[in-house]
C-alpha cells in the first residue's frame, strides 16, 4: 500500500517542504536577481515540475525559464555557454548522472547552482550553492507522488521569494485534502474507462504540467498510452487521432486558458471522445464527468491540488485493470541516465 | 499526390534553402554574438525544428538555447524578461498568433529577432529584424515534410555561420536522395506494421527531434498514438508500456548517443518488442529490420536524411491502413492557435 499511503501524505508533506524552505527559497530568489534567465535540467517526473517552474518563474516572477537537454552536457560533452543563468537541478533522488553534469558544468562556468531534491545528501546537492531539500520522507512507491507536488511546492515557494510575498500556500494542504476526498468519485470514473488502452492528456498553461504528470503517472502504473499534450500543440496535428470513444483526459483551473481547453474539448466531444476531466470551474462539468478541485485555489498553484486528483485517477485505472499500484513493471526506483 | 511529390521535392529545396541564406545567417550569426542565450517559440512540426536547434546551437556553438512556453506571452500575457536573448520564432505559415507574439514581445524589449518561415511577407516575418525565408515553394500537403527539413537546414546553415565555417551541407542534397531510394524498403516495413495502433518512437541527442517529428508525421497521418521519447526519458518511467509485439520506432546515427540507443532497444527487444529502425550503423541492423541512410554524414546534419525516410515511413503506413495521405482527418494546413 505504499502508493496509497504516500499519496495520503501530500497535505503534510507540502506543509513541511514549504515551511522548511522558506529561508533556502530566499537565498534562491537573491541568486536569481542577478540573472538574466534559468535553466533547468530535470527527467521524468521532475521534468514536469521543470514545466510548472516555467509558467510560475515566467508569469509571476519575470523569469525566463529553458528545460535544457541534460545530453548535451553528458553524452556530448559540449556544455553551452551558461552566461547570465541561474542552473536549476531537480531529482528526487539526486543521483541521476546526466542532471548532477548540468550543475557540475554550472559550478565550472561559476554560475549559481541550485539543487531541489529529497536526498540533501546527493551528488546533486554537492553541486548546489543552495539545496531546496523537499523533506517528503522516503518515497517507496516507484511512481513518484509526494515528491512531485513537494517538488511543485518548492517552486512555488521561490516564487513567493521573488515577489517578496509570504503565505501565498498556506491554504494549499487543506485543498489537497479536498483533493483527496474525490477518491470515490475518481474510483469510479477509472472503472468505467477500465479497457481504455491509450489516451490523450490535455492541458495548457500552469496545468500543461498536470497534464503532462498525469499522463506518466497512467503510463507507469498502467501500461496505457497516455500520451499528453499542450492543447495548443495538439490542434497542430495530434488531434487526427480522435474518434468515438477516444479517451481524452483533461485538466484546467478558472483562469485565462480554461476557455482555449473548453473550446478543444468541445471539438473532442464533438468527435466522440469519452472524456474524464479534473478542474475546478463548473463549465467543465458541461462539457464531461468532472472531477472537482478547490474554486478558491488561485490558478498558478491549482497544480498541486489537481496532480493529486490524477494520482488518484491513475491509481484506481490500475486497480481496475487487475494490476498492482505498487509493482510497476519494468520499472526501479531510481532511474541512472548518463 | 501532393505529400508524395512533396517528400521528392526535399533534395533540391535543401540545397536552395541553403544556398539563399547563406547571407541571412551570417546576420544571424552577428545578432546572436552579442547573445547569452536564444529562446525559440515555436509549436507542432517547427517545435522539432527548434529541438533540433538545441542541439546544434548548443554542441556546435556552444549556444544555449531555451524553447519558450508561448502562452506566457498570449494566453497570460505575463511576458518573462528577455535579457540577453536572441528571439527566434519558427512557423511555416509565419501566422500562428501565438508564435508572432513572442517576436513581437522580443521587439517591444529591443532583442535581436528572427523569423524562420516559409512566408517571407507573413506578421512573424513582420516582427523579425533577419528573416530566413525557406523558399520551399508552397506546401499543399496538410503534413509539413519539405518545410521541416527546409527548417534543418536553416538551422544547419546558421550553426555554420556562427562557426565562420561554410559548405557543410554541400553533400546533404545527396544522402536526402539515397535516403529516397529506401522507399521500397520503406513500404515493406510500414507493411508488415499495417495493424499497428500505437507505438513508442525513439531518439537521442540529435535524432531526438527526428523521433519527435516521426511520430507527428505518424499520428497526423494514420491516426496511431505514436509517443515520442528521449531514450533517457523513456528509461525514466515510460518504458514500463512495453509488452510482447508493441511497436518500437527507433532512430540513430554513429555519434556519441548511438551506444544508449541500442542498449535501450536492446530491452526493447528482449521485452519482444516488435522493432522498425531508422540509422545509418550497421549494429543497429544486428538490432532490428533498418532503413539506411548515408553513412558518411555528419552526426549533427543526420537528423535530415533521418527525417526523409520517417516521412516515407509514415506515407507507406498511412497507405498500408487504407488511409489517404493527402486527406489527413480534422487538420487544417494552417492551425492558428492563441
């Protein structure tokens, strides 16, 4: 029961990551003020708090944000210059050799390196002027949970540092338990899409992030294709996959892109397409079986409590299909690319 | 008959995109010196293009380039600051609005900008202070294929001009046409994968972005759910979809990835996964049934040839399904999205 149990534990897992940086978070934003941009280097799951990043640092804070391609430090050896960037590394477990290369290579160009990981004492950290330690507890599950939305917590808490603000998370522990309390619902809603085989993910804006999470958690845990998409990128050719019964999952907050998801879904519900959405504006539930989030959470951090409305999802698809949530298969805790 | 006669057109488009930017890139490359780093915006197709920027730009120029979130200048209207920056839209149409207003954005904060599109006289083109005109003739076709390796070869010329090098790509034009004469083989393979309905397309470093725009040329095509990875990103999570007789995509050529590329499709085949290669080694053959390309290209100008015979793959598939390429279901030629 691990997944489980760890999905349970993200009310007070969030609390504590963001109680316990504020100060790192602060030295963060002092390091930032002297750069022209970030750069993060991140895979996997971190790769989606690397997306979240980008709309929250670019929106609220200024900040332009790269996700860079970690091969060009590892495999090629041909570091970019990194003028100008504060060097972002995330990794739950701060050991994938090809993430701690970029702040390795950050540290070598003298540029302020920044570690967001749950093991402070990590390869990753070495290389860290601050480490932003999640605190999460050890994480069992292979499919990461609580370390994603601490990770999304962490990166909201440098966003309040920038601004020079405070509190803008206290509310979020109790919207995840909110959250939590779908589960019925979403249980239900996973059995009845219990043979979908594969799937569109969609979302745009704070929550292209969700969706992209959302979409690996089902693919982990599941085997389905879950194959997630900007719902911008995926009018620029992916949408020909759609025809009746399509799964389409999807996921928007009140805010300025929710009207460009509701357009889409109208055109997916249009072609047939089964849909399953989390969101937190009554015009979704119009448009399909909605499974509800916090209307009071603000946009930009409505990702946390919907990603744990899609770990929810995704856990009840797998039980559904007669597999365990708990042995993923193919898959090892810690993942080791060069 | 328009994408066939189109996908024959790239030989000779290549050589002319080359040819007539040779000035305009060197212009380029003069904005881009006084650069820390490059943003690209760019959405579908030319998104690939703009990986694959990433990796030139980035091994060969030692330019670190970041792929923006368009939305944070449309949909959010929240523009992150731009220092340093060297703006770069691509879009074929020159048209999509979200695209221009990233350019436009670049403008309003007196960054250099650049425009790479198929329309000369187009709003991106507008925003641009040096437009790369692909002079690829017009694409009937829904499926972009000459505009996309007219876009790697802009891509290609302007690496070359920030290096002070010239004549790389002379050879191009002709391992684009032994990658043609793969064509039957091509046929073949798509074929015996007649009943696919989805599958996983792989690449790295380089031929990350040929993975990527295979599979979009897939899936805008056949309507199968074709989910492009970095074998390093597949490793971290996705790998656990396989199972006896999935469809596995592969592309790579001799470099530093290729050896990462075979041990993950050695998995792959040990999973029994049913295997289709694009490469120009022969132990990827020892692996599974390949499409060759040129084995004498560089690794950094593979991705062109690559490309080419993705395109024939996907035209013989969508064939193969009874499905007519030239009628792409629920696409347009030009998505506009805000």
């Amino acid at each position: 029961m691990s997944l489980l149990t760890e999905i349970h534990e993200q009310p007070e897992v969030i609390e504590r990551t963001a109680h316990v940086n504020a100060g790192p978070a602060a030295q963060v934003a002092a390091l930032a003020a002297a750069c022209t941009h970030a750069v993060i280097a991140a895979r996997g799951t971190s790769d989606n708090a690397g997306r979240y990043a980008q709309y929250v640092w670019g929106t609220r804070n200024g900040l332009s944000v790269g996700l860079t391609t970690p091969s060009l430090f590892s495999v090629y050896d041909r570091p970019p210059r990194l003028d100008g960037a504060l060097v972002v590394g995330i990794s739950q477990s701060g050991e994938s050799p090809d993430i701690v290369s970029v702040l390795e290579e950050g540290r070598e160009q003298r540029r302020p390196t920044v570690a967001i990981t749950n093991e402070a004492h990590s390869p990753l950290a070495d290389f860290a002027d601050v480490v932003i330690d999640l605190v999460a507890g050890e994480e069992k599950a292979v499919a990461a949970t609580k370390t994603y939305t601490a990770q999304l917590a962490a990166v909201a808490v440098i966003s309040e540092a920038m601004t020079g603000g405070s509190g803008a998370l206290d509310g979020i522990p109790a919207s995840v338990s909110a959250a939590l309390a779908q589960n019925d619902r979403a249980a239900e809603m996973a059995a009845n899409e219990a043979d979908m085989e594969h799937c569109a993910v969609l979302g745009r804006g704070f929550n292209q992030s969700t969706a992209f999470e959302w979409a690996l958690k089902i693919q982990e845990l599941t085997h389905v294709v879950a194959q997630p998409f900007s719902t911008a990128d995926f009018l620029h050719g992916p949408i020909a996959v759609l025809e009746p019964d399509y799964p389409v999952l999807a996921v928007a907050a009140k805010g300025p892109a929710l009207e460009d998801v509701i357009a889409v879904l109208e055109r997916c519900r249009q072609a047939g397409a089964s849909l399953v959405l989390i969101g937190n504006d009554p015009r979704l539930g119009q448009v399909g079986p909605l499974l509800e989030f916090d209307p009071t959470v603000e946009e930009w951090l409505s990702p946390i409590p919907a990603a744990v409305i899609g770990q929810l999802f995704a856990h009840h698809l797998t039980l559904a299909k007669g597999l365990d949530p708990d042995q993923p298969r193919g898959l090892h805790k810690v993942t080791r690319t060069t």
